[in-house]
C-alpha cells in the first residue's frame, strides 16, 4: 500500500497545504488525481509521507478544505 | 524619451520583471492547474508564488482570496456584476474612472439597479458626510476610488470603510493608482473588494490586474469554463480562486506581476511613494510660478494626494501641449484619462488636462527638464 492522498479541493489549495506541511516538516507531493467520485471529476490530491490524521488536523486548524483521503 | 506617463502603465519595468517573464516563456511554459506531470506542478507553483505575494501584500492570509484578472477593470466588472442584485443601489464618487461609472450606469440603464454619485471634499470628514446622506433602504455598495487617476486627489477610504460597516454595505476599492504606492491591509481597513491593476505600481505587464475578496465563493459568475476542478460537474466550483479563474490563466503575465510586487515589497511602497511625491512636489512647486499654466489643486501634499499630477496652459488643448513635449522627448498623457466625472468636477470636461505621472524610475534630473520643456511649451502658447 503506497502513501495516503489528500484529496484537495482544488490546486491552489494544494499548493497552500504543501507549503504549510512544508513549513512543519513534513514532505508531501501534489498528485493529478483523475475522475474520482469526492472530487467531482479530476482534480488534485496531496501525496503525504506522514501520520495522515495530524496532517488532517493542520489543515482543518488552518482552514483549508479537503474533500476526503485515498 | 523620458517617461511621466506611470499612471496609464509603468514604464520601464524593473530588470527581475523582464526577467521573470522570459522564464515563463523558456522555463515554465506549462499549463498550470490542468496536467499533473512536473512541468505543469513547476508553472502552477510559480503562478500560486505570485497569489501569495499578492495576498501579502495586501494583508491577506488566504491567497484563494486573490484572483488573477486582465486588468483592474476586469476586477471591478467582476465585482461589481457578481454581487449586485435587481432592486440595489450604489453610491460612487464624483472622482471614479469609467472602469467603475460605465458598468454601474450601464447595470443602471439596464434597470436592474440605481446610483447616487456623492462629491468629494479635500476635508475627509465632509466626503465621508457625503456619501453618508446619500445611504438609503436599498443600498447594498459604495464604491471608491482610492485615489484621482487624473488630479491625484486621495480619497478617505479607511473613514469609508468604516461607514461601510456602520451601515452593513458592501465596499469595493479601486486600487488602481495606489497599489504599491501606498499601503494597504484590505482586511483591516475592511475592504470587501480591492480592484486593482497588475501593470501600474506593481510593476507587472499589461494584461495583469486582481480582485481580492473573502467573498468569491458568494458573487455571480462573469465568465465560466474549465477550471481544472470539479470537472465532471455542470455548474461552475464555488471554490475560489477557480470559481473566478475560468480558462487557462495569463502564466506570463502572472509571473511577472510576482516579480513586480517582488519588486515593490524590496523597495517598499511608503519609500517608492516618498520618492514620487518628491518629484511630482518639485514639479508641482516649478510649474505653479508660470502664469500661464493652470493647476487644480491648491496644495500637492504627501499623504493627501498621490504622484500624479494634472495641468494645462492656457489657450492650448491639452492634446497639443502633450504632442508640443512629446516633440521634446517627453512622454505625457493629455485628454479626458477615461474620467468624465472627475474632468467635471474640475471644470477641464472640454480641454481636457495633462497628467504627469512619476514612477519609480524618475529621477530629479528629468523633472526638471520636463519643468524646462513645459516652460518653453508656454513660451509658445
């Protein structure tokens, strides 16, 4: 099983998520994610080498929205 | 030719802008936020710096607020279209460029809303006054600009924005001649809308303007399309930037504009100001002792009037006095600057006026030779 994918709502979100994740250390890696169901069609995950649920929790305190993981 | 015409685009571009531009062509000439190969991610990074700068610049911690458009009145069609409804009113004041009249007269001929124009004052308490008595039931915005493109008038629009949230309005500013010349912390003077161009005091090319809001996701859509997201759906993302990002952005253009603002942050806006003013002071002071030439403002002071300064000499057109320097290697705009309301108020709806407006890259030599130029112009008149 590869890393866990966050699915973003949109790539300027991903961009925002990676240079916040960057800034605590942790390394992660912007997917194209095609025709997935949370995405509503293509759109772009954030590839994470990292505990997924404290990642969750960045994002949700920085307040950026995240449609699901894969 | 040695430029004064800042306030129509500015002229020459800083060196890193040239520079950041001829990367987007040879480096970074992907489609941003479409593929997902390296090239395309690189490109979007690049173009995602230059939303950051943005949003830093103009005090904002969520760069989806900043949206790239065409210019500053791309920004404020899109504003102005996406958030008013039948029935609402606006007030704008007398000095606003046709970026903000025509739309809002046209909403207006269209029947889908009405405006009131409020005067403006040199006292900031009487301006805000004006707009005040003008608020009714169904007012929904002010709109303002935050300073003169033509006689560099400064407009109060901290004690505006206030106003705004006194009475629940919505506010849009446009930013125009005053982005990168003066600072401005949109959410903490509680701007809704911040219209501006890229290409004026940021430094960006042509083609470049922003609108920044925390209200993207609510507005009406002027343009919809692909948006490299929610692909499948019909209905165009609230997600911003995307919902007012349609099509593939301006990669070139952006990246340049982040390069300007690079620029402008370096300097720093209060000195870029300090330095314009001063030469635009100096020539203000020049000109004012030739009998000859008309100014329209009794004082040119830092803090309340920007760099752009506006004037004619008697018994010419204003047209003829920009061709008659322009012969002396000057380059100034005359005209009516697309401001009726402005020209009016000023008396100059005929002959127009000649605008000086100063850059980043004026020196003092070359005010005063357009001081010597403008003399011996009046000499002929």
């Amino acid at each position: 099983m590869g890393n866990p994918t966050i699915l973003m709502s949109s790539l300027t979100s991903a961009l925002r998520a990676q240079k916040l994740l960057e800034q605590r250390g942790i390394y992660s890696y912007i997917r194209k994610i095609a025709n997935n169901q949370k995405l509503g069609g293509c759109g772009y995950g954030l590839e994470i080498q990292g505990d997924v649920n404290s990642v969750l929790n960045i994002l949700q305190v920085a307040g950026i929205r995240v449609l699901g993981v894969l | 030719m040695i430029y004064f015409d800042n306030g129509a685009t500015t002229f020459p571009k800083p060196r890193e802008v040239t520079e950041a531009v001829r990367q987007a062509m040879t480096r970074y000439g992907a489609n941003p936020g479409r593929s997902g190969h390296d090239l395309s991610i690189q490109t979007s990074n690049k173009v995602y710096q230059s939303r950051e700068a943005a949003a830093t610049l103009f005090g904002v911690d969520d760069p989806s607020e900043v949206v790239f458009t065409s210019n500053c009145t791309h920004a404020i069609n899109t504003a102005l279209k996406g958030l008013l409804r039948p029935g609402d009113h606006v007030i704008l004041s007398d000095l606003e460029h046709n970026a903000v009249l025509r739309p809002i007269h046209t909403l207006s001929q269209n029947g889908i809303i009405g405006y009131d124009i409020a005067t403006t004052y040199a006292e900031p308490r009487d301006t805000v006054e004006s707009f005040h008595r003008l608020i009714r039931p169904d007012t929904r915005l002010i709109v303002c600009t935050h300073g003169s493109n033509v006689f560099g008038i400064r407009l109060p629009i901290e004690e505006l924005a206030l106003l705004c949230r006194e009475m629940d309005l919505f506010f849009l500013v446009d930013a125009a001649q005053t982005a990168g010349v003066l600072e401005i912390n949109a959410p903490r003077i509680g701007i809704d809308f911040l219209c501006t161009a890229g290409h004026k005091g940021l430094y960006g090319p042509s083609g470049t303007g922003l609108l920044v809001t925390a209200l993207g996701s609510s507005l009406d859509t002027l343009t919809e399309g692909g948006t490299g997201s929610f692909s499948v759906s019909f209905e165009q993302p609230l997600e911003m930037p995307d919902r007012l990002e349609s099509g593939t952005v301006n990669t070139v253009g952006i990246l340049g504009l982040g390069a300007g603002i690079a620029f402008v942050q370096q300097k720093g806006a209060a000195n870029l100001y300090r330095h314009e003013m001063r030469l635009a002071q100096e020539i203000f002071q020049q000109i004012k002792k030739l009998p000859q030439v008309i100014l329209y403002t009794p004082d040119f002071a830092q803090g309340s009037h920007l760099p752009v300064l506006s004037f004619n000499i008697r018994g010419m057109a204003s047209e003829e006095v920009t061709e008659a320097l322009s012969r002396q290697g000057f380059a100034l705009r005359g005209g009516l600057h697309c401001a009726p309301l402005a020209h009016r108020k000023m008396g100059t709806l005929e002959q127009g006026a000649v605008r000086i407006s100063v850059g980043a890259f004026n020196t003092r030599d070359q005010a005063l030779k357009l001081c010597d130029a403008i003399k011996k112009t009046c000499r002929r008149s």
